[in-house]
C-alpha cells in the first residue's frame, strides 16, 4: 500500500489520455478527510475537527487514500486535474474473509440518528430514494447513501462499486449497522479479498459530492464516461410519441401513421416516434420456426416468447410502398387499439379469475368461465383478421419496414427520428437457439440474485424465470448487435430505445460472472451503436443498476430516471391514477442526483388526456430532456392546449440547460408519505432559472410488504416556501453568459396564479400550499438596468409555454435606452419594465403592446416565423 499522502502525480507517468502531451503535475500533499482508526470511520472537511461517520468498524475492514491508487485511464484532461484536486477528499473501502465465495457481505461499521439520503432498487430494473437516520434503515440494494454531517457542514457519500469480477451493494444490518454485498453471480468465480469495494467522498455542497465522487469513480474504474464527455443524442431537445401506451403490442404501420397525422393535425408534430414493443419477429417455444407469433397485446403476453428473426414481423412486411401515401391511412379506425386492448384485457381478467378459483378453492371445472374465454379470445381474434387484410394494399415500391420508414418521412416532413425497441437480449427472452444458430446461442436458466429477495414482486421477472433465456454467446455479442442494428439502420431506423438492461446479472453462471459478461456485451453494444445509430441514438431502459452505469455507459448518453408511466394502479388500488404520478416525479428528481452524472435523465412518457396530464407536463416542461407522449389513437384523446405549453410547431421544445434534481431542502425529506414536504426541483435556462413545486404526497414504498402502496392519510394538502436561493446557481455555469448587468434582484413570475414579484438572496420566501396531485412553478429572471436611470428590464418569454424563460434565446443592452430580446415561438410575450417603452418592435414592425403601470407587466403577441426556425427578434426602446 503506498504512503498516506501520496499524490495522483506521482503516478501521472501511467495515465494514458486522449489527447496526448499531459503535463506533469505537482504533488498537491494534503492530508485526507478520511481517518479509520480503533473502529472509528472520521471525516474532516475544512476545519481541524473530524467527526465520526461510522462506528464499530470491524478490522477486517480497510481504508485506502484515492490518492495512492495508481492510475490508467483515458479521462480527458480536466477531468483529471479537478479529480486530482480534490483528492485527499476521498478514499476506498475493502475486506477480507477467511473462505473466498461467490457472495459474500461484510459490515462497514454502523450510524444511528444521522439522516440519510439513498437510493435502492426496488426492482431488477428500477430503483427510487428512500430517507432515514441509521444504517438498519436501508433498504435492501442500496446504489449509494448520502450522510448529513452538520457538525462540520458536509456531506459524506457512501457509493458501493465493482472491483475484479465482483459488483457490490449496500443492505441493512441490525443495530445501526451498513452492511456491504458483493456477489460475482457465478459459482465459478469467488473471492475472498478486496481492496476497493465502496468509494467514501465528502464536500460542504451535496451537488458538489455527487459530481467529485463520480468523476472520481470515472478515473478510478476507467470503464464509463462522465456525461459531460459525451454527445447527446439528436431527440433530447424534441418532441415525440411512443406507440407503448397508445397500443401496446398491437403496434403496426396504420396506427404509427395515423398517430403522427393526428398530432400533425392538431398543430404540433412529433420530430420522433418511438416503435416500442411490438414491431419484432418472435415466437415461443414450440412454434413453427420462423413463424411470427400474432395477436398479442398486452404487455406480458410476450414476456416468454424468443427473437427468431432480425427483421420486422408481418404486420410490418406486409405494408406496401406508396400504400398510405394516397389514402393516409384513412381506411383505419383510430378507436380499433383500444377496443382491442379492452378486449384482451377483458379476457385476461376472466383468465385471473379463474386461476384464482383453482388456486383457492380446486375448481377445476369452469365451464363458463371457459366459454367466456373461448368466446373473448374468437372476438379478439376475428378483429385481429380484419386488421391485417386492411395492412396488405397493393403494392407501389417496395415493402415492409424501409418501405414504411421513407414513406412516413416523405408524407410527415417534419419527421427526423425512427426508434425501435428491442431488449437487450433481443427480446424480452433472448432469441430462440434453432433459428439464429450462427449467434452460438442456448437457453439458460435465469437465477435471481438473493439480493433481490427483498425486492417488489414483478410480472417481468416471473416470466423471464418461467422461460429463461435464449443468451447469445459473449464472444458473439459484437456480431448479435452489429447484425441487429445494421438491419434496422439499412431500413430508415436511426436509433433504439433498449429496455431489459439487468437481465445479464442473472445468466451469467458459465460466462465468468455478471461483471464480464457485462463488460463484454456492453463492448459489443457499444462498437454497435458508433457504426450503426452515430454512436448517440440509443435510450437506455430498465438499466437503473450500479452495473450498467459503471460498465455501459463509455457511449450511452441517455437513459430513464423513473419507471414507467402508470395511468392506474396494476394492483386495483382506485386511486393509484393519482398517488403512482407522485411517485414517478419522487423516481426521476432523486434518481437524477447519481444518474445525471453520467447519462441524461429521461422522464418518461405520458398520455396528454390523463387526470393528472398538466402535473407530468409541468415537470417534462423543465426536466432538461426530451418530451414525449404515449397517447391513445383518436382526438378526443389528445389536449393540444397543453401539448403546445410543452413544445413548438416545428417539433422542438423550449430545454432546459441542465437536468432537474431536488432543492437542497428536499434531498433528506420523504415527500411522498411524510404529510408535511412539497418536492421542489429546480433547474436553469439561459437567462434565468426556475422552480416546480409537486405535491407527492398520498403513498410510498413499504419496507414490510416490499412494495408501493397508497397511504390514503397522506394524500393531503401540504404547504412549504419558495426562494431564489433554491436554485443553485452555481450549478450550471451557462446560465450566466451574458454581458447583461444584472442589478441583483429577480423577477418571479408564478405559473398558476400569473403573479409577479421581486425577490433577492435577502428577501423572505414565498409561502405557498399546494392541494393533493398539484404543483406551480416558478420562473426567476435576473433584472436589468439599462443605463439611462430608472429603467429596469426582465423577459419572461411566451407565458403560453410552461418553461416560458426557455422561450428567450438571446438579450442584449443596445444602448442606455435600449435592449434586444429574441424568443422562439408563438403567443403571449411578458416582461417586467419598469416603465412604458417608447417603441416595441417585432422584428420589422412596431407591435401593439399592453404595458401595467401597477405591476410592470408588458406583453404583446408574437407570430411564428417559419422563416427563422421560429425565432422572432424583438426590440425596445425607452
């Protein structure tokens, strides 16, 4: 082990980086926050007094500085100094056992009465933030766990990592106790000792923290990248529609065109659609090879069946070139899905109802109930036919897929991204062995980790259990997703949204563990994706796992923060259609804290006509990533006039800077069932910054029944504050690019209520209460003051946007008396000015304004100009 305070640059002579001619660097010797000594884990920050984090160490556990870790890695330059700089304010921890085993778990020591922000998984996919004040209060498959130290304010996280071939987790111990896992998921590979199991970092700032550790880590591990060093992929600042909700598995070429045409024809068409489940070459064990299974919908139907083939199913073959290009599809009954889907669900209900009889009281005989079925499953069935002898037109030019692609980009212009989805074994059970016998594959058992045994039960794993799965040989997985992924860029795709991501940590028994597996599959996906989809095009789903960030991550740049959209409760629960909203905004705010460090946090979808449609928008409109619907076919299932407070004409939408995360007074709250926290999130825009307020309250996840459930005393009003000082300002360093003098105080604007006012970093805070299922948001635009005296300026933007601020482009002073402005979009322009303008100009032309001498308000209407993409510059003179 190297000396205590050995620098990084004593080691820089094996840093490789890209590019080359580093310098060297200078010792920075300073002593490290970190001190174990007779059990006792201390951390000091900026002052001589430590204080201890973690008490009853046991010896076998080890502290080892980050800085006297050598260090190979292709980070870029600045990444290394600011890692270098903050050095000494970290380190690892390690253990060794007597019997080397392919799980094995060990105490770090134990906390009690400090509260505790982490995030857990609450399923194989996904996981969510749960709050606390000892280490017994984790739960089960913690990703990381922040510490409040306010006796020397700071910060202190715990993140578990990977070493070798071992992935670690955090669990709950008795009497205060953090226990950490570490499993290789192989009984080939064990191991007994280890060196750098868990990182430990501290910092005055929790946003700072999680930033330092992970840049860390990114140094460290050497196996991802940090987001700042990668693209982002083309749809993060657009407007789309996925085809998941709208139709589940009854996806095909009409109800894509007529979904588009609809929201073309309601003024606002998508630049992306996503084909999500539904559009693959499957079938089950058993089937006919190569033949497609037909008439599936709901999700789940599918969940055991196999790819058998690269190519698209027959409901996509069978569409002929040219074929809607005339007709527009108009031949096809937009109510038809849902009908469908009612249907299949009416059947499946009857299936339920019977297993339960049989399950519960040995009723075996249920001649009715088979009769319904029988009689469900013909109905289904029949309008199924009618469906695809509509599909096959004759033919004009070409078919199937490519065909579709080019004609749905030739008849909707303003149509850019095509994604598909596929699972990351292909389908959600891996491809069938017989039919793609050149990818060397076989069925294997899926094993779920015992570190999942305290997780929430769930449909997916238990059919993926039922029917294992059909796993590509890892010395083939460059060939599996090259083959896939060329198909598909061959035939107008442009990217894939790709869902399944932990079902490798459960096959990799014969494959040297989950960590190699992974690593090679992800080596793989990743050659895929720079030759296939410009190395961008890819939406990461269900990958909500320590593993997929530290190994999958050197190209992929987005991915989800939350599950999914729920527009009820699966379990019957009348008033999930509200509490489950609440919990996906709680997901995606807390989840964004580690993931936004490496990936772009992606909301999710929703449906526009839902009970609860403006409170997702509210959030989608300043989450900082794409905005995407999954809404019904049909009019009546679309709200434009929301739609076009979330996105422009043209299919853009007015982003974000930066990704959401949590005020610092939310991040060691339990908004969800705690009757007394609002969630705030803030994020920036160019010229300013704002705040949405969520009321989450009304359910919550139980750590006794290991699942979410609604907590009806909890579903209540709740009240709390509202100040400039929420944001933190010094998060994102673009917000502040103008030349603009800015006189101190900021402009409020209150979404709901239209209200303005002023605030400063003196001023008190705005109390506010929001009912059950609601929110506000709140912009806050740095004031100008122009040269001439008295004269005080802040544009608010087009007020008919949710992120209105996110409408301003550009502002400029022009002169003592003068100022520039240019927004994108249509509508209601606001700004404060403290007096009248002489002259306002749109453009060329002097607008008609309305200006409030009692409160400042000046506004005015501003057209759509095609011309400039939509950009209107607009001028005022005093």
């Amino acid at each position: 082990m190297a000396p205590l305070n050995e620098s990084l640059a004593t080691t820089i002579d094996v840093i490789e980086t890209k590019p080359l001619g580093v310098p060297k660097l200078k010792p920075t010797l300073q002593e490290n926050c970190f001190n174990l000594s007779q059990g006792i884990l201390r951390a000091k920050h900026s002052s001589k007094h430590s204080s201890p984090i973690l008490f009853d160490v046991p010896q076998n556990l080890t502290f080892t500085p980050f800085s006297s870790h050598s260090i190979s890695t292709d980070a870029p330059l600045p990444t290394l100094l600011r890692v270098q700089a903050n050095a000494h304010k970290g380190g690892f921890l390690g253990f060794t056992k007597d019997s080397p085993s392919e799980i094995l778990t060990n105490s770090l020591g134990r906390f009690e009465d400090r509260e505790f922000l982490s995030v857990f998984r609450f399923k194989m996919w996904w996981s969510t933030a749960w709050v606390g004040k000892s280490g017994s209060d984790l739960q089960a498959e913690t990703q990381w766990v922040m510490l409040k130290v306010p006796e020397i304010d700071s910060y202190v996280a715990i993140i578990p990592i990977i070493e070798g071939s071992f992935r670690a987790a955090l669990n709950p111990g008795e009497n205060g106790n953090v226990l950490i896992s570490v499993e290789s998921g192989s009984t080939q590979v064990k191991g007994s000792s280890f060196n750098a199991v868990a990182y430990v970092h501290i910092c005055d700032n929790p946003y700072n923290l999680m930033r330092e550790a992970f840049s860390a880590l990114r140094v460290h591990m050497n196996t991802f990248k940090l987001l700042e060093e990668k693209k982002l992929p083309t749809i993060v600042d657009k407007f789309g529609w996925c085809t998941w909700d709208a139709c589940y598995l009854t996806v095909d070429p009409a109800t894509i065109w007529t979904g588009v045409k609809e929201f073309e024809d309601g003024g606002v068409c998508p630049k992306f659609v996503i084909i999500d489940d539904g559009w693959q070459s499957i079938s089950f064990d058993g089937d006919e090879p190569g033949k497609d299974a037909e008439n599936l919908v709901l999700g789940g139907e599918q969940m055991t069946a196999r790819l058998h083939s690269f190519k698209e199913c027959k409901k996509f073959i069978n569409y002929k070139g040219g074929s809607f290009l005339a007709s527009d599809a108009s031949h096809f009954d937009p109510h038809k899905p849902k009908m469908i889907i009612y249907k299949a669900t009416e059947r499946i209900q009857a299936i339920i109802e019977k297993q339960k009889l049989i399950r519960e009281f040995g009723e075996h005989d249920l001649p009715e109930l088979d009769e319904k079925i029988k009689k469900f499953s013909e109905v289904l069935n029949a309008m199924f036919d009618g469906e695809q002898e509509s599909l096959c037109s004759e033919d004009a030019s070409g078919s199937g897929m490519k065909a579709f692609t080019r004609d749905l980009r030739s008849r909707f212009k303003n149509l850019d991204g095509i994604y598909v989805w596929h699972a990351l074994c292909g389908a959600w059970n891996g491809v069938r062995p017989e039919t793609l016998a050149h990818l060397e594959s076989k069925v294997v058992p899926f094993d779920v980790s015992p570190g999942l045994d305290a997780s929430m039960t769930d449909l997916a794993v238990d059919r993926i259990v039922e029917a294992g799965i059909g796993l590509v040989h890892p010395s083939k997985a460059h060939e599996f997703y090259d083959s896939m992924h060329s198909y598909l860029a061959s035939v107008g795709v442009t990217g894939a949204k790709i869902d399944v991501f932990q079902t490798l940590e459960s096959v990799a028994e014969e494959h040297g563990g989950r960590v190699e597996l992974a690593k090679t599959y992800y080596d793989g996906l990743t050659k895929s994706m720079v030759k296939n989809f410009s190395g961008t095009e890819i939406i990461a789903s269900m990958q909500q796992c320590n593993e997929f960030f530290f190994l999958a991550t050197k190209q992929i740049s987005i991915g989800r923060v939350g599950d999914d959209f729920w527009w009820q409760d699966p379990h019957g629960d009348p008033q999930g259609v509200y509490w489950l909203q609440g919990l996906h905004m709680i997901h995606c705010s807390y989840n964004s804290l580690w993931m936004g460090q490496i990936i772009q946090p992606d909301w999710d979808m929703f449906q526009s006509d839902h009970v609860c449609a403006e409170y997702h928008a509210a959030s989608r409109a300043i989450c900082g990533g794409p905005i995407y619907l999954s809404d019904h076919l049909g009019q009546a299932s679309h709200n434009f006039d929301l739609i076009k407070k979330l996105a422009y004409f043209d299919g853009t939408v007015p982003r974000c800077l930066h990704y959401a995360l949590p005020t610092r007074d939310s991040l060691f709250k339990n908004p969800l069932f705690d009757k007394e926290s609002i969630l705030k999130i803030f994020n920036f825009n160019k010229f300013g910054g704002v705040i949405g307020a969520f009321n989450c309250q009304g359910a919550g996840w139980s750590p006794k029944e290991h699942r979410f459930k609604g907590y009806k005393e909890c579903y209540m009003s709740v009240s709390g504050t509202i100040h400039v000082s929420d944001i933190e300002w010094d998060q994102n360093p673009e917000a502040a690019g103008s030349e603009v003098i800015y006189s101190g105080d900021y402009l409020v604007y209150r979404n709901q209520s239209e209200e303005v006012l002023f605030m400063n970093m003196k001023s008190d805070a705005m109390e506010i209460t929001l009912e059950p299922s609601s929110f506000d948001l709140f912009s806050f635009v740095p004031v100008t003051e122009l040269g001439r005296p008295g004269v005080r300026f802040a544009p608010l933007g087009l007020i008919n946007m949710f992120n209105c601020v996110g409408t301003v482009q550009e502002m400029e002073v022009t002169g003592d008396n003068s100022i520039m402005a240019e927004v994108k979009g249509q509508g209601s322009f606001m700004a404060y000015s403290s007096s009248a303008p002489e002259m306002c100009y749109v453009g060329d032309k002097e607008a008609e304004f309305k200006w409030e001498e009692e409160t400042g308000k000046l506004s005015f209407y501003v057209p759509w100009v095609e011309e400039s993409g939509g950009i209107s510059r607009l001028s005022f003179t005093f």
